[in-house]
C-alpha cells in the first residue's frame, strides 16, 4: 500500500521494498543503509539503463544489499516521474534495521535546517 512522507512518495513490493523519493530523501535513506558500519558503499547501478528491473529489484532480492538508479529515459517518459526523483531498492530483511537507523539519524538530521546563513 502506498504511503506518502514528507516531500515524496514511497512505494511498498513485496520481497523487498521499492522507494520513490527525491533526490535528497534518497541521500538520507542511503545514510541509513551504510549507518551502522560507515565508510564507502559501492552502488553497483547501470546508470538507468536496468534500472527497475535489475539494479532496484534483482540486485536487493539476490544480492541482498540496497542500491538506487537513476532510472533510463524510456522509464521517466512512460512514467511521467518528476525530473528529481530517483528509485531505491532495499532488500525486505534489512527495513527493520533501516528504520531504525532513520530515527537515530532524525536529530542530526533536523539540525540541517537550523543552520544560520
């Protein structure tokens, strides 16, 4: 059932999980994925040519780990998506965990939108 957050929309699939968000709900979702061990993630991603099928579906459902696209020209056309969106797959075993991470990260977070200019 989809679901809508703050400033994007979520999308849940069975198996794994499918999240449509903005470009910087993404960067904090990916925060979260890597937030327990820190340092670089390798996204192993197509550049949007696979990127429903093999880089957001396949790739969590069988490798096991998250990952995002930019999805291809033909995808953003057929689906009308609006030009900063992007897609991440997560692997259903992992949502717990990234959850919880979300809430741990939620303080600093906020404080990004405190800072003085």
């Amino acid at each position: 059932m989809p679901f809508r957050a703050r400033g994007g929309a979520f999308l849940i699939i069975t198996y794994g999980q499918i999240i449509l968000a903005i470009s910087i709900e993404i960067g904090r979702l990916l925060y979260a994925v890597n937030y327990d061990k820190g340092g670089k993630m390798d996204l192993p991603q197509s550049g949007g040519a696979l990127g429903g099928c093999a880089d957001i579906t396949a790739l969590p459902i069988l490798e096991g780990i998250a990952n995002i696209t930019f999805l291809g020209l033909g995808c953003r056309i057929k689906s009308a998506l609006d030009p900063s969106d992007l897609m991440m797959g997560i692997p259903g075993k992992d949502l717990e965990r990234i959850a919880k991470n979300i809430e741990n990260m939620a303080k600093p977070i906020a404080m990004l939108g405190t800072r003085k200019k």
